[in-house]
C-alpha cells in the first residue's frame, strides 16, 4: 500500500515494537486462552486478538486510545489502526 494511503497513526510508526512474552497477560491472570496476539506501537504491551475470546487487544486500544497494534504472530508482519480501520503489511 502506497504510504498516502495510510492513515496517519499508521506512518507515524517509525520502529516496530515486538512481543517480549509470547502471551497475553491479561488471559493469563485470568486462566483463559488466547487465539492469536498483537502488540500495542503505543505502550508495547501484547494482548489477545479479537478472535480470542476476551478480545483483550481491542479493549485495551479502546480504553487507552492507543490506536494501533501490530500481529505477534511469527511470520506476520502487519499493523492494524483501530480508528481509522486502516490495515498495512511492513
């Protein structure tokens, strides 16, 4: 995707941040599981997706207003910005 075309809480992303535990500590404290993992470009914290069942990313960004994450998953190199629902691969 052309760097126009994104938003601009996504360009504003100079350094990816990167999971240091591969888990969601909010699942954790609360004995649950996790589907897959995406990680806060504001605070660096890594929570569950929105198809895991606590959906704890989404909540975080919400009640943060941290906008956008980035998949934990290995392999994947995306980012997501949850107010603009703007999507791009780096």
């Amino acid at each position: 995707m052309p760097a126009q075309d994104v938003c601009t809480h996504l360009r504003a992303i100079t350094a990816v941040k990167t999971a240091d535990r591969y888990e969601c500590s909010e699942c954790v404290a609360m004995g649950s599981r996790w589907v897959h993992l995406r990680t806060c470009q504001e605070c660096g914290v890594t929570l569950c997706c929105d198809s895991s069942p606590n959906r704890h990313a989404s909540k975080h960004a919400h009640a943060t207003g941290h906008p956008v994450v980035a998949s934990a998953e290995p392999g994947e190199r995306w980012m997501y910005c949850y107010p603009d629902e703007a999507f791009v691969e780096y």
